[in-house]
C-alpha cells in the first residue's frame, strides 16, 4: 500500500476527536460479503486494528447504515436523501440531527462532491472530494486551507472479490483529520458508485 506522508494539516478538520488523525494514517474501507444487512463495512488501520464497525439496513429508504465504534457506542447514521438535483448524502446523530450533507456534482470528466459539515467546536467545515473513478484515485481537499487531507485509492483486492462485488478502500489520511468522516464520504462514495453500475 502507500508509504508516503502527507502534510499535517493547519488546523484539526473534524466532528469526532477520538478519530483525528495523529500523524499520516492509511485507513482500509472493506465492505463485507454476503451481508444479511445490506451494505456492511469494517474500517481498519493498516495494521489491522479495527476502528470503526458500519451496518447496512436492509429495506430502508436512502439505503441507511449505522457507524458504531468499536466499544459498540452508535455515533451517526449515513443516508441518501432523496428529492435533490444532485445526489445528496446525509449524516445524522443518534438523536436526529443532521450535522454534515455531501452532494455530487455532475462534471464532463471525473467526479467532485462537496462535504460541509460543524465540527464539535461550531466551526463550518468544507471538503471537496475530487478524482476519475474510472482510474479508481481521487483526493479530498480543505476548502479552507487548500491542504490534502485524505487520498483515495480504491481498488479490489483480488479475483474472490470480483466474484462477489467486495469493494475495499485504502486511504491515507492528513494528520489534523476525523478518520470518520473520511470513511463516511468513502462509503457514499461507494454508494454513489453502486448506483451508476
């Protein structure tokens, strides 16, 4: 996978302390075969050390999974909402409240979607997700800064997961950012993805 580093980031970009990012972090995204679910999700350190545990719901609308953490603590619900030009994903906390929306734009080559989120200190946050997901590459920007905070490399792994559709995600992510709300615009990403196959 990627051995390099990328450039801490001018100031922390995020909703979730607990998941900033220390230094350089390759996370990998791994949706689960032969979910009961729906569209399930482990999330891992590159070491293996699992981080994040994302349930699909089956029968849903807006295709819903939950993100827990590894303590099984439920942190936010991630959805599609319909009605929208563009195809829009929400997060929501276990209480209802939506604190980040991601929308796709429709671009002549590649794709870009648009992240605003508050982060836990009321600060609005904006990332663009930018890249040729025909090349399977793409990098996520800080509006703000202008800083790479994550890089995006999503590939299969091998023939066994051809056969059953398994797509993973590795992703190195800027120390200073939320691994979680990574891994969440990776997930609607995939999802995105999903649609238009």
């Amino acid at each position: 996978m990627a051995t390099f580093q990328l450039s801490p980031l001018p100031h922390q970009v995020g909703h979730f302390d607990q998941f900033i990012a220390r230094q350089t972090e390759m996370i990998a995204l791994k949706e689960r075969i032969l979910s009961l679910s729906g569209d399930s999700f482990s999330i891992t350190l590159a070491n293996g050390q699992p981080i994040l545990n994302v349930k699909g719901k089956f029968f849903t609308i807006g295709a819903r999974k939950s993100v827990f953490d590894m303590a099984g603590n439920h942190l936010f619900d991630i959805y599609r909402e319909l009605l929208h030009l563009h195809t829009t994903f929400v997060l929501e906390d276990p209480q209802g409240n939506k604190f980040f929306e991601m929308k796709n734009k429709i671009k002549l080559f590649g794709s870009q979607a648009t992240a605003k989120f508050t982060s836990k200190t009321g600060k609005q946050e904006s990332l663009t997700m930018k890249g040729n997901w025909l090349d399977l590459r793409g990098e996520i920007i800080d509006d703000t800064s202008g800083a790479i905070v994550a890089q995006i490399d999503r590939k299969f792994l091998n023939s066994r997961n051809l056969l059953f559709g398994q797509d993973t995600y590795a992703v190195i992510v800027a120390p200073g950012m939320d691994m979680a709300i990574i891994a969440a615009m990776c997930i609607c990403l995939d999802e995105k993805n999903n649609e238009s196959r």
